[in-house]
C-alpha cells in the first residue's frame, strides 16, 4: 500500500477494515453497578444508545484495560481491547458475588470498519442519507450500507474524527466491496492504522495500556472521575493525584533509527524508562511512544537509547506528534 492513503486518512477520509474485534454482550439488572465499582468513570447512569469509556483498574490503581460500555438497549455492549475478551471476563467474575450480570461473548456475530479522518463525518453522513449523525462519542446510530443495516458510532481513535461500524459477519464481503467501490475513499493498511496511532500518541493493550501503569501515567485522567465514589484502585489513583505522586509520563521519542520495543531509556548514563511502541512514520520520520520518569516527560529532553544491539541519541516530545 502506498502512502497516498495515509495522506488522504489525514487530509480527508479514508477507512480501514479491522481486523479482529472484541464484542462483550452484557445483561442483568446490576451490569452498571458493577461496572461503576470496578473502574474510574462513572457510569452510574449509562442512557440507551449512548456509551463511556472507562479504565478498569487493579487494587494497586494499575491498568486492566480501558472499556466503552455501551448501551444498546436490552442489553449492554462492553469493548475492551482486542484479544483480550477472556481476560476481562474472568477478571470480573472474580468480584461478582449474588450480582445479576451475565456475559456471553458475540465478537464472532460482527465485522468491524472504521472511517477515520476530518472528512469523516461527512462520509458517514452519505451513508445515512445525508442525515446528520449525533456526534457524541459512542452515540449509536444505524445506517444501510448495500441494504446492510450496520451500526455506526463515534469513537475516540487515530483520528481526531473516526467512525466505527459494526456490521453483521456475514455481511461483511458486500460492505468490503461497496467501500473498495469509491474511489475518493482509499483504503489503509493496519500498518499505516498503527502509524496514525504511534503519532497520536494514543495507547494500547498491551504495549502502553497494562498493570506496569496507572491511568494517570497513561494519558488517561479525562477517563478519570475523582467525584465518584469508591472503586477498585480509586484510593490509590486518589493520592497520586493529591500529592502528584506520578513517577512516569507517556512520551513520544524520535529518533534516527527504529527503536526496538523494550530497549531502554537513559539519561546520562542512569535508566529512566522504556521504548512501548515504534514505527517510521511517513510524516516524522522513526517515532516511538515510551514511558519516562516524569521529571523528563519535557519537550526537547535528550535522551540515549539502548537497543540490543548500539547505543542512540534521541529526544523526547509531547504527544501527539505535531510538524
């Protein structure tokens, strides 16, 4: 794949067909009071067709995974990161006593795609016959694509506006071929998916988002509702915020070669974080994300680098990555 689609992903729109998806259907009468004890947001009251996101965190504030619980009517819609659906659902089973909750895993029922771009809401608005979409994150709203009802909702993504439908498996040749059809919206790799995401700057599981961090060290404090009451971990992420007791930042780092994931950060000669994700970026050249010690999350801060193999100069920026 060429980079023209890349370019026009951030001039304009282009989509991208996921690859996998993780779908957790929800139900019972406790499904929010026991999302609302075991995460950071709150989610007290989650309206039909509307959803948050929320950081679902261990005893110690660390990360479990990051989920958009989404009310879909009769039932809830739980994303977490992809490939890690089991997890989660043993992790809550865990702490589910008389709770009416019950889970059962539908990712194998959907297909994914997602418009990304400034140009996207404009996209999806064709699709809708021309009817604006509410453009609330995870606002749920359906639209028929080759007589396919699919359903459509904002989410927060690589782009600054994306899309991502939700399209039944079956189905998902005949929305495959409609969208390679228009010509004005190309299609992008996973490859060029996860440069757009390194130069956001936007984590994952498990490279950035993991039980090695806190929220707070992720970049995830608008996650975060210090009003709430208590949840698992909430103590915890209370004090670090309190006393502002966070010992690492997610940064981006560039340098002139290719980061190997886990190499080492050093500053003058003393360990002060590690390399979580790299790429070369067709816009900044070798990019890479990476936690640092605080003090040094500082645009400019240089840096060395040790890879297996040498040892690197690179400098240290706030994300996301800007020209």
């Amino acid at each position: 794949m060429s980079s023209e689609a890349y370019t026009v992903a951030k001039n304009s729109a282009a989509w991208f067909e996921h690859p996998n998806v993780s779908i957790l259907q929800v139900q019972g009468a406790d499904v929010l009071d026991l999302l609302q004890r075991m995460s950071t947001n709150d989610v007290h009251s989650i309206p039909a067709l509307t959803g948050k996101q929320t950081v679902v965190t261990t005893d110690k504030g660390r990360i479990v995974d990051v989920i958009a619980a989404i009310n879909m009517g009769e039932y809830f819609w739980w994303l977490p990161s992809t490939g890690h659906l089991p997890e989660i659902v043993q992790w809550f089973r865990k702490y589910i006593i008389m709770d009416d909750v019950r889970f059962m895993d539908v990712s194998d029922d959907w297909h994914s795609f997602e418009i990304i771009g400034p140009a996207a809401s404009q996209v999806v608005m064709q699709l809708n016959n021309h009817s604006p979409l509410i453009s609330e994150l995870f606002s749920v709203s359906e639209v028929f694509i080759e007589d396919v009802g699919c359903k459509v909702m904002r989410v927060p993504s690589v782009s600054d506006v994306s899309y991502q439908l939700f399209c039944p498996e079956g189905t998902a040749e005949k929305i495959r071929s409609f969208f390679t059809s228009l010509n004005t919206l190309p299609v992008i790799s996973q490859h060029e998916y996860e440069m757009l995401r390194i130069e956001k700057g936007v984590g994952k599981f498990p490279n950035e988002l993991n039980v090695e961090h806190n929220p707070l060290e992720a970049g995830l404090l608008h996650l975060i509702n210090f009003r709430k009451g208590c949840y698992i971990g909430q103590e915890v992420i209370a004090r670090l915020d309190t006393y502002n007791k966070v010992k690492v930042r997610l940064v981006g780092i560039t340098c002139g070669l290719l980061l190997p994931i886990d190499s080492n950060i050093f500053i003058d000669g003393v360990e002060y974080g590690k390399i979580t994700s790299s790429i070369e970026s067709n816009t900044f050249g070798n990019i890479s994300l990476g936690y640092i010690r605080q003090e040094f999350a500082v645009e400019g801060i240089k840096v060395t680098i040790k890879t297996p193999n040498e040892i690197v100069d690179a400098n240290i920026t706030l994300l996301p990555f800007t020209e």
